[in-house]
C-alpha cells in the first residue's frame, strides 16, 4: 500500500525529520512510503499527509488519491489558519494540541481523524520548536498509520477563529518592553529568514538569539 508524503518546496523543513528508517522497519511489507514537493507528482497512493503545505491542493488532486491528511496544531476548529504554533507560544502556552484533517475544499475544516499534542517547557528556540513538532507530527502519522484502515471521524464541531499569516514585520520588538516581556516573540524567530529586530532613532537594528551551551 503507498503511502504519500508531500512537501511545500517553500516550507520542507518537517522532511528533515521525516524518521526514514524507522518508519520502514515498523511498516516492512505493510506501507511503502514515498516522499514528493510536486502535487501533480502524487497519485494513486491510499493515503496522502500533506506536510508544512501553505496552499490549498485542487480538488482533482484529492480525486486521484485515497485519503488526503493534514496536520495542523491547534484544538480545531479553533486556530484556523497559518503558524499556529507561534501564535500559541505568544499567547503563553506550553502544551499545543495537533489535530490529524481530511483535507477539503475548505482550509482547515476537514473530519478530525486522530490527535496529539506538542509539549513545550518554554525554554525553547525556534529549531528546538521545530524539532519537537516534527517529532510530535511523525508521532500522530505513525499512530494513525497503525490503525489504518480503521478510521473514526469527528466533525469540527464550534464556532471557528482564524490566526493571520506572520511576516517578518511581526517580529519587531518594542524598546519600551522587558526582554521577559518578549522572551516568547524573541524565541519563535528565526535567525535567518525572520530575525526579531527593533526600530530605534530611525535606524532598523536585527537581534539573534542563541542558547548557550
């Protein structure tokens, strides 16, 4: 049975974790699994996770595959909508649920098939993040993949709420706030492609942040 996994070319940084080995060895003669970052790539396959993808697939593509899943890291349908785990270590939190999707038409409204949760101490920088949702992540995938084909869907039940899609300019700091203040803004920045920075006397100013070891 082939087992799809697809990539935003934009956003791949879960394939870096993806466990390979692993998956093979629990699933030999089960699954055959198979890595893609081109959707008109993808067809055939039973089931299809669709992995840090920011764009809606085409409704031909779910026609051509099995079952199409999405993971997306909020209690659904709250936190519709993009970085959800960013906007929930800024809200303060420490445990972010994950909710396995069908992927429909509708972003982020499909049956909830499977959940888990990513735990954070909150000493965490972004790659540390990172790693532990990914780990979380192939945790679900795994789980889900045991039990199927069984499947138990749950309708999104609520009313939803949508977090906005983050840009750079999101990661300003304000001068006239504690580092304590903002040590959770300073956390989810990424050093390279959106660094936290501050605006003083008319000149732009980019602080990185490292743990020392």
């Amino acid at each position: 049975m082939r087992i799809g996994f697809l990539y935003d070319p934009a956003n791949d940084w879960l394939a870096q974790h993806f466990p390979r080995e692993a998956f093979a060895g629990r699933f030999a003669g089960r699954y055959s699994f198979e890595e893609h970052r081109d959707p008109d790539r993808v067809e055939g396959c039973a089931v299809v996770f669709l992995l840090g993808c920011t764009r809606l697939v085409p409704q031909s593509f779910l026609q051509r595959n099995g079952l199409t899943l999405v993971v997306h890291e909020s209690a659904l349908p709250e936190g519709r909508g993009f970085a959800p785990v960013q906007w929930q270590v800024l809200e303060g939190r420490s445990e972010i649920p994950l909710c396995l999707i069908e992927a429909v038409p509708e972003a982020d409204a499909g049956d909830i098939l499977a959940t888990g949760v990513l735990r954070l101490d909150g000493s965490e920088l972004y790659d540390e993040m990172r790693a532990k949702q990914a780990a979380a992540t192939f945790e679900l995938v795994q789980g889900f993949l045991e039990r199927y084909p069984e499947l138990q869907r749950i309708p999104q039940a609520g009313e939803p709420s949508r977090y906005a899609r983050r840009t750079p300019a999101d990661s300003e700091l304000c001068v006239d706030k504690t580092l304590r203040e903002q040590f959770n803004l300073l956390r989810i920045g990424n050093n390279e492609a959106w660094p936290s920075f501050f605006v003083l006397n008319g000149h732009k100013y980019i602080l990185t942040i490292r743990k020392a070891k």
